[in-house]
C-alpha cells in the first residue's frame, strides 16, 4: 500500500518551453503532497506543500510563478516548470503522506529528471 | 527551525560486518525521526521511523535505528551488510507543527563483497 506514482520519470525539452510533471497517490487519499528538488549529490530540498483544494505554500526562495503547483484532487498534484531554463535541470520528487499525522512518514514518487537543453 | 546532519558523505563496509550511518537533529519539540534509502534515478524508500516508546527502532531490510535523546542523535545500523545494501541513506526530521520532512546531505554507503 501507501503507493506514489510520478511521471514522467525523465522529460528533456528546450529552454523557453514548460513541463509538467504529474504526481498521484495509487491507493490512498493525500491531502497534503510535497515536492522536492534534489541537486546531483546533494540532498532533497523542500520546494513547496500542496494542500488539495487551496494555493500551495512554497519555501522561501522559491519562485511560485515559475514552478506552478496544483493539487486538483486528493490523489493528483502536478508541478509545471514554466519557461525552463537550463539552471531548472534537476531531479524532482514528489512525496504524500496518507495520514493528517505527523508521525506518519512520507511515501515518495519515483521521481523526474528533468534536463533542459 | 529544524535540521539535520549527517557527518560522513560516505561510509565504506565489508560485506558482513556491522553498519553504522551517523545522524544527528535539531528540532523544536518532540522529534519525529526517518530513515530513507535511495537507489540511482528513484525515489526514496521509507525504511523506519522514531515517533515514541522504545528506543532502538526496528524497519525494513534488517535495519534499525537508535534513538538518543542526550545526544539528538538518530544512528542508523545493521548488524551483517550486504552488498545490496549499496545506496544513498538520508535522515530525516519532522518537528512539532511542521508536515513536511528536512533531509540531512545524504550518506552513501558502500559495501564491497
């Protein structure tokens, strides 16, 4: 159980244009999805939290008009990179949580690498 | 704020031995502490967690987790390794009122056969 699928696994496009990247909960409701940015060798750094049904909360630092994030559904949040840029290659990862808990971990996506070219 | 540290980029074992991957937090609050592995190109696999109660914490894959609160310190351990083991290991808090985890840098671990 307790299932995130993300797709695409890997997207290269041309500077200028926009990617989405779509984030779904398999057999459980999430009503609170996070995306993450992880740079080669480093760590995952929180971009923003996705709450179903109202605006996201993005961390500080963090362009919201360039990385738009919609959470339509408890089971479909999706991150767009608008007008990418080759500093935008990255690897992307969405989580979800199944339970309003705050000791219930977070099951991952599989995660998007992104190459802008 | 929180945050973690994870003070060895890369931990280096042969296969059989014991396993230590050193992690240690700051948080406001209660913790709530996670271990995950990452393979190449995927993303994390949640291997356990401390919320409360005993201690050493036991998870997936015959890893498990020593909890100390003197030393806000969250080791990861195994007693024999493999070479399957071999992987990016990252920890994790969560504090009081905050949803969202705050990864350390990540360790990876190395297995030679």
């Amino acid at each position: 159980g307790a299932v995130v699928s993300q797709h695409p696994s890997w997207v290269i496009c041309k500077s200028g244009t926009s990617v989405k990247i779509e984030c779904r909960s398999l057999d459980f409701q999430a009503t609170t999805m996070f995306w993450y940015r992880q740079f080669p060798k480093q760590s995952l750094m929180l971009m923003a939290t996705s709450n179903e049904g109202s605006k996201a909360t993005y961390e500080q630092g963090v362009e919201k008009d360039k990385f738009l994030i919609n959470h339509a559904s408890l089971t479909l949040s999706t991150l767009t990179v608008t007008s990418a840029h080759p500093e935008d290659s990255s690897f992307y990862i969405c989580s979800a949580t199944y339970r309003d808990s705050n000791n219930s971990p977070l099951h991952f996506g599989n995660g998007t690498r992104l190459t802008v070219t | 704020a929180q945050s973690v540290a994870q003070p060895e980029d890369q931990v280096n074992v042969a296969e059989g031995n014991p396993l230590t991957v050193k992690c240690t937090y700051s948080v406001s609050g209660n913790p709530y502490l996670f271990w995950y592995v990452q393979y190449p190109n995927r993303g994390l696999q949640f291997l356990l967690k401390y919320i409360t109660g005993d201690n050493l914490v036991k998870g997936s894959y015959g890893f498990e987790a020593e909890f100390n609160k003197s030393q806000t310190s969250f080791h990861l351990k195994k007693p024999s390794a493999l070479v399957s083991d071999s992987a990016l290991y990252f920890c994790a808090v969560r504090g009081t009122g905050r949803r969202a985890l705050t990864f350390g840098s990540g360790t990876r671990l190395q297995v030679q056969p």
